[in-house]
C-alpha cells in the first residue's frame, strides 16, 4: 500500500518452464498461503480464531470476485 492506493507487482510466468506446475494453480497457493499469513497475523495481534478469520478472508475474496469494489488500473509489461 503506498499512497492510500493498491501496487503490485507480479511476475506471471514464473513457472512456465515447469511442465508439472500449472502457472493458475501456483498463484492459487500463492494467495492462500498470503490468506493464512493474515488470518495467523489477526490471530497474534486481535486473538481472531485462525480458522474464522480464513473464512471471512474467503468470503470477502469471493465477494470481490463477483462484484468488485473498485477498478483496477495499471498494465502489464511482457517479456519473452
């Protein structure tokens, strides 16, 4: 976060010389592997149940899904 905005920068095609690694399902476990970091860090700083904070993580990525909040903007740079 960086003035009251979202930045990002991702690297899609980390995986694409891994014939056994499909490159949506690594960033499937890269996103849940960020939403249990979170649901540990409201468990140590707010006594959150781990388990219900997953949840609600869950609930609100899905809800985002369906019907986004904002929009997003920015690009992407492709190199081969």
């Amino acid at each position: 976060m960086a003035e009251r905005g979202l930045h990002t920068s991702l690297k899609v095609g980390l995986y694409e010389d891994c014939a056994d690694i499909r490159e949506e399902r690594a960033w499937g476990r890269i996103l849940a592997d960020v939403a249990q970091h979170v649901a540990d860090a409201l468990a140590a700083s707010q006594g959150m149940d781990p388990h219900v904070a997953i949840e609600a993580i869950k609930a609100a990525f899905n809800e985002e899904l369906r019907a986004p909040s904002s929009g997003r903007s920015g690009g992407f740079v492709v190199r081969h």
